[in-house]
C-alpha cells in the first residue's frame, strides 16, 4: 500500500523523496494553491516562507554540519538548494523561487510519486507521515489535537535563548535554586543595581521585530516578552524573570540586586536556558543587550529567543525516536510540528521520518541515527521525555560529548557515523543505487 505523506513543504518533500527512491509509492497532498496558509504565496512545493538562507555552510558550524550529513543522507532539498543558490558568503542562499520550481519539477516527475492538490481534514488510514507545519491548517491540527491531547499542541512558540554553557564566566555566576543553594540545576547570574540600571535601559531601546497581521496575538501572562515586562516598569522584572529571593551569592554572602537563572538544558551541562526570557528582540541586538549580564558577557547563543506563531506537538511526550506516534505507530511526524526550528532542521526529520516509515511498511525494525550525529542529536532533543520542552535549533550542544571534544573531532565522529549509518540502512532495504 502507498504511504500517504501530508504536507508539501520541506519536510514531506523530503519524506516523500526517501520514500520514492526505495521504490515505494506515495501519496503527496498539498492543499496549496486551493488553500494557502497565511505566509505562503504559491502552489510550488517546498516554497520557503520567509529568509531565503539555508544558514552557514561551514562544516564547523552545526549548520554546517548538519548539511554535510544531509549531502551523505542524499537530500533532494539540499541538492537543488545547491543547484539555485546565489551568492550568499559562507551561508547557503538560494533563489527562492527557482528553488521551490526545481523541486516541484523534480517531486512531480518521480514515477513513484502521486501529488494530489488537496486539503486532508481527517488523518487517512495506512502508514501516514503528518508534515503539516507551523501553519497546519485549523481542521488538521483539530483532528491531532483529538488524537494527541489537546494540552500536548500548541499553537505559538515563546522561546527562551540558549547559552553555551562552555562560554558562561563561571566567575561570575553560582550554582544553586531558591532557598536550596545545593541544586546544581540553576545557574545564577548575578547584577548589583548599577548593572541592572544599564540592562533595563538597553533592553527597552532595543530593536525588536514586528509581528506580522496573523501573528498578532494576546500573551499569556506566563510567557510576555521580557521586553513588554520591562516596559510596565523599572521594578517588574525584579518580581518576575531578575527575582532575586531566596538566593545567596557565595562570594558575598549577600541577595543580589537582581538575578537571572540559567536552568540546565542537558545533564552534561553544555547548554543552559535564560528562564523567563523570550523576546521580540532582534538576534543582534539579543547579543548586545543579554552580554551586559556579567557572567554571559562573552556568552555563546546557541539559540536565540522568540515569540511567533508555530504549530507544534509535545514530541518528547508523543513520540518514539522513530518519529511515530506512541499510541498509534503507523502515523509518523516529521518536520517543524514536531518542535525542530529552521528550514534545514525540519528537512533533517523530513529524511529520517521518511526511511523509518519506508522500514514500519517492510516490518523491519528501525535504528535512527545515533546521538553523535547531528541528524541523531535532533531527533533525540524532541523525542526523549522532558521538563519543559520548546522548539530547538541544530547547535553542537546536542551531539553527544560536546564538552569533553574539540569541534574537528566531533566533526570527524559525526561525518563517519553517518556513513556507516547510512550503509547500514541502506543495506537492511538492499537499496539500490540511484
Ligand atoms: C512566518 C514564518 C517565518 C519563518 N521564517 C523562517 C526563516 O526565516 N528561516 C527558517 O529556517 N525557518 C523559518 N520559519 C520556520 C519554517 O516554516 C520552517 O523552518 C520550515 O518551513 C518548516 O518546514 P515544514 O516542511 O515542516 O513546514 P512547511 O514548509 O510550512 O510545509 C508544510 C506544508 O503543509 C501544507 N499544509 C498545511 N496543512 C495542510 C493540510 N491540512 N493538508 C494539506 N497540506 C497542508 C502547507 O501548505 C505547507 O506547504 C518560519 C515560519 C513561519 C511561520
């Protein structure tokens, strides 16, 4: 039986393609041009809603990386990426609309390929991969949240950036949560009243991005940009996200005048959350203004803050690391639904959602890539069971031993691993060459 693929942007192209190839029939519904999602301008697949960058190309860059283990994996969307790019310096920018052409053309042209222009309101019976998006029409994200939970889809994504946690000034910050110093979970970053008087001030003259018409939306009191607390006062953010009770700075022995608390993203400790700062700042301008905290002032951003609109499941509460559905295994996820953020990112599961629901139709079992891929290291962060989960990012923080290597060895490890993953893969579906 064909495999039904629902959604045509990046990650149900690529599904679709890994499907394709293994000589197995799909079905491709794309309720574009009949219906566009509020950012979408066209019927083309694939077409890209908004930057026409695919980010950097530099192997010691996650980005970088992640595209050279998508090239091993055999992306369709990075080879034409490639084909139609324009001058862009170290990043990978395309020309969008003869990329979206091109991919159209070549998904169109797979004999094995069925492409049907329609909007699916119901999930279909078979093995099914929803890869709907940030902007899943309303009639299919009711029919998931029916079949998930409503509490495990959300519709909007208040984001917190993430800190390198090898370029925090551990001088400059203590362990320790409030009224119980001995966690290690939170990491303190301390400002004396001066430091803070010049971060308020910075943090409202910031630039920050407009929403756009269908973005706009009533916050949630729990999640308002910190930059909207601000600006009720000098004093709220003292009450709210810089609260400094119930905390002690072991050098002084003192409350600080205000606190922000990193909370710890991994057991390794590579990667910590700013707790309580999502923002409409500018990625620039979060660098600018969150380096005036002390500890963080040659601080990394392993990802920046955000507020926008964005479909997305609780995948590490759904899903296995096959990317199929705990209570129902023969519906996969792939793409940015399920809490990966970026263009290439959601390609990334595209690939992997479409091989492992190629193995659930042979009734092989399937292995995904292992966590020192970057590949392997994004399917992990959404599909292993967590506290507080929000959309992420490839950065190096995720692939396993990242505090104990140098970048050139995980590099090295990742690029090798994929092969012999790749090989291994291939081998279990006697794939043929192309
Ligand atoms: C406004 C906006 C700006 C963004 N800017 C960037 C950026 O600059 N850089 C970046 O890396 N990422 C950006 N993103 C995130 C970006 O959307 C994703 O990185 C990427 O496009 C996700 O790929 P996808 O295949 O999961 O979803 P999409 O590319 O959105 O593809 C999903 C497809 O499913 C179709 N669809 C939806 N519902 C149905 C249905 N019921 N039946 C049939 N078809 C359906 C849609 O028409 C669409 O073609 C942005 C997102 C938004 C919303």
């Amino acid at each position: 039986m064909a495999i039904t693929v629902i959604g045509g942007g990046l990650a149900g192209v690529e599904a679709a393609y890994q499907i394709a190839k293994r000589k197995k029939e799909v079905v491709l519904y794309e309720m574009r041009p009949q219906k566009l999602t509020p950012a979408h301008k066209t019927g083309l697949l694939a077409e890209i809603v908004c930057s026409n960058s695919f980010k950097s190309r530099d192997l010691f860059d996650a980005h970088g990386l992640l595209k050279e283990e998508m090239r091993i994996l055999d992306s369709l969307i990075l080879r034409i990426a490639e084909e139609t790019q324009i001058p862009g310096g170290k990043a990978l920018v395309v020309d969008r609309w003869r990329f979206a052409e091109r991919v159209t053309e070549e998904i169109s042209k797979n004999p094995y390929v069925t492409i049907v222009r329609e909007e699916v309101r119901k999930i279909p019976s078979g093995t099914v991969i929803i890869a709907t998006g940030p902007l899943t029409s309303d009639d299919l994200a009711e029919e998931i949240a029916s079949l998930t939970g409503r509490k495990n889809l959300y519709f909007y994504d208040a984001i917190s950036p993430i800190v390198d946690g090898k370029s925090i000034d551990m001088e400059k910050a203590f362990f320790g949560s409030r009224y119980s110093m001995e966690n290690a979970d939170y990491l303190n970053c301390p400002l004396t009243e001066e430091e803070y008087e010049i971060f308020y001030e910075e943090l409202l003259k910031a630039k920050k991005v407009e929403f756009r018409e269908f973005e706009k939306i009533p916050y949630f009191e729990g999640c308002l940009p910190i930059e909207v607390l601000a600006e009720r006062g000098k004093k709220t953010l003292l009450f709210g996200p810089l609260k400094p009770v119930g905390l002690k700075d072991p050098k002084t022995n003192k409350t600080p005048y205000a606190v922000v608390q990193l909370r710890r993203e991994d057991r390794e400790g590579s990667m910590y959350n700013m707790v309580g700062f999502q923002t409409k700042m500018t990625y620039v301008e979060q660098e600018r203004v969150f380096r005036l905290i002390p500890a963080l002032r040659n601080a990394r951003f392993l990802r920046y803050g955000s507020v926008h609109r964005n479909t997305f499941i609780n995948s590490p509460h759904l899903l296995k690391g096959t990317l199929q559905l705990k209570k129902d295994e023969r519906i996969f996820f792939a793409g940015q639904i399920t809490g990966v953020e970026g263009y290439m990112e959601s390609c990334a599961t595209g690939i992997i959602a479409g091989i492992s629901a190629f193995f659930f139709e042979e009734g092989k079992e399937f292995i995904p890539p292992p966590r020192t891929t970057s590949v392997g290291a994004l399917i992990a962060y959404i599909t292993e069971e967590k506290a507080h989960f929000q959309p992420m990012n490839v950065n190096f923080g995720l692939i396993e031993g990242y505090t104990k290597k140098k970048k050139e060895s995980l590099v090295k490890r990742a690029l090798s691993e994929i092969a012999k993953w790749k090989e291994l893969t291939d081998s279990l579906t006697k794939l043929e060459n192309r």
